[in-house]
C-alpha cells in the first residue's frame, strides 16, 4: 500500500523527489503539462512535450533547462516513472501518469476529449487515482460539436463581409487562435493574424501542424507569412486583451470565442459570441473518469459540485483543497 503520495500546499508536489505539476511559482524540478501562461514559470527544470518545451522558451526564455519527453516514453525521475499521454488542449498538451511502488497516479492537466482541429487527439490512461481539473464540471455546460461550431463560425465571418465590415474574432493567442485560423483557412477564408499568433503559429508549422495559409497584420513578412496592412475581406484574430490593437481596426465586428458564453448572460464583450473551448465539457468530465477506472478521484480547478457528482455515480471523490499530506487511498 502507497502511503503519502503527493501534496497540495498549494502547488501540487510528489512527496517523494519534491517534483512538482504545474507549479504556479518557479521551482527546482517542475512537469508542465502545456504552455498557457497560468501553467509556466522560470524553473530551473521542466518535464515537458517537445512542443511544450519549445513553446515555454518561446515565451520565458531559450536558456530554460529541461527535459523534453515524447509521449508514450518512460522517464525514471526522482524514484518516480513518468509517462506523458496526449490532452488534447492544445499543441504539445499532455496527461501525466506517474508509478510509483506499484501504485499509479495520472494527473490531467488541462484536457479535452472530443477531436480538435490542431491538437493531438487525447488519450487517457488508465490509474489508480486522478487528478482532475473540472473547468466545467457542472451538467449545464455542454458544447455543441466542433462542426456545428465551425459550421456557425463560418456563417457569421461570412455574413459580416458580406456587410462590408470586418470580421475580429478575439482568441487567446495560444490554442485556440490556431484552431480558427486552420479551421477558416481550410474552408477558403482569407485569414489575418496578430503578430502574437503568428508567434505561435510559426512554433505549430514547425511541429509538423498545418494551420493553413495566413498573413501577418504587419508590416515586414516572416519566414513562414505574408505581411499585411490590408483588412478587407479578411477574418482577423487577435488575442482578446488588446483593446488598443483591436480597437484600431475600422468597421470592425468582434466575435468573442470562450466557452463561458454557452450560459445566456455571460459578458464577452463581444459585439458577438460562439462557445467555443479547449476544455472538457461536462460529459468529457464523466467519460475521462469512466476510461481512467481510477479507485479515487481528486478534482481541481472547479467547483465541489462536479465531486458530488462523481460520488452520486458511485466513485471515490473528494474536491482537492490545500492538504498537508494526500494519500492515493
């Protein structure tokens, strides 16, 4: 039998090795399991995908120490095995699953079940425990299809030319810009991105990642780009908290692109919204539960509800505060 496993107190640390996931303060020896600002920091190691990896110095540094794990390898770390599974979040996002004494933990990250149009397909491990985040772990949040998304999205770029106006769909610079960009060029779109996407999208066309063709609201072109100053007939993405950039585009109609907008009354500040996410929806919560066959689960990054909701349907569930000591069992 495991003893004490890992704490939370309040950055989660294996006990053993003092590895941290996720850290939210720069630490000695961290995991990162993806590259959104809330999940990185300076450490002076990190344990990550190569597209992580290289998405992390993009951002913090190319002097950042780290090991960069593929997935489905098995890295001996401080008395642990570490193994990265796909999350289906992002480029490069990734599930840890940790062993240790014949006892497995897998701890999620930030994930998605259903197909994404840039990220690898998620897979989920089976563990003994779980870590999960819970974004949307109450039943109302359920998202229509990526089609139906896309297929909404599509209409409403098109209508918006159609009125001589231009299309600004607002999207976090990592991730999400990059599923709109390939999804509207793939169906014919002429696309402009912010320099900021354009960033990222270059780190995506290296890790083998077809975005589509897109130009750069900018004045010199890149290695991968054409540059432009022209807006015309174009959908322009552009992260959601430039309010001068976006507020320098004339004629414009905004699209704000956030699954919190699923509920009627969410302020976007969009003249516009569509739901879409990276996270799991609630059924997605459920179903990474019933694949992962954990004996306890440990939720994070939500409400209490969604571990009432676990413990209805029979499992082992706890909302996970700050503890001094958690065991897996």
């Amino acid at each position: 039998m495991l003893g004490s496993f890992f704490q939370a107190d309040p950055d989660l640390r294996l006990t053993v090795g003092d590895i941290y996931l996720d850290p939210s303060s720069p630490r000695a020896l961290a995991i990162v399991s993806h590259a959104h600002s809330d999940h990185i920091g300076r450490h002076e190691h990190f344990v990550a995908t190569p597209a992580t990896a290289a998405i992390v110095r993009s951002r913090l540094g190319s002097s950042l120490s780290s090991t960069e794990l593929p997935y489905r390898q098995t890295l001996e770390l401080r008395e642990h095995e570490v193994e990265l599974f796909p999350a289906g979040h992002i480029l490069g996002s990734a599930m840890t699953l940790v062993r240790r004494d014949g006892e497995s933990l897998l701890y999620t990250g930030d994930f998605r079940l259903r197909p994404s149009w840039t990220a690898e397909e998620a897979e989920v491990p089976e563990a003994d425990a779980v870590i999960m985040e819970s974004t949307y772990g109450s039943p109302e949040w359920r998202f229509p299809s990526r089609e139906e998304l896309g297929e909404r999205l599509l209409t409403l770029v098109s209508d918006i030319i159609g009125s001589g106006n231009v299309p600004v769909l607002l999207a976090y610079s990592l991730g999400k810009a990059q599923e709109v960009c390939s999804w509207l060029a793939r169906h014919g779109v002429r696309v402009v991105v912010h320099p900021a996407i354009a960033k990222i999208n270059d780190i995506y066309l290296k890790h083998g990642v077809d975005v589509g063709p897109f130009e750069v609201w900018a004045k010199q072109s890149g290695l991968f780009t054409q540059a432009t100053t022209s807006l015309a007939g174009a959908a322009v993405i552009v992260p959601p908290h430039l309010d001068a950039d976006i507020r320098a585009i004339p004629r414009r109609e905004t699209v704000s692109l956030t699954g919190w907008c699923l509920k009627g009354g969410w302020r976007t500040g969009g003249d516009h919204a569509l739901p879409l996410s990276d996270h799991a929806d609630f059924e997605e919560l459920i179903e990474l539960v019933e694949r992962a066959r954990p004996r306890i689960v440990y939720v994070t990054h939500g409400s209490k509800s969604f571990a009432r909701e676990l413990r209805q349907r029979g499992f082992a569930a706890e909302f996970l505060k700050q503890k001094p000591q958690m065991r897996l069992f």
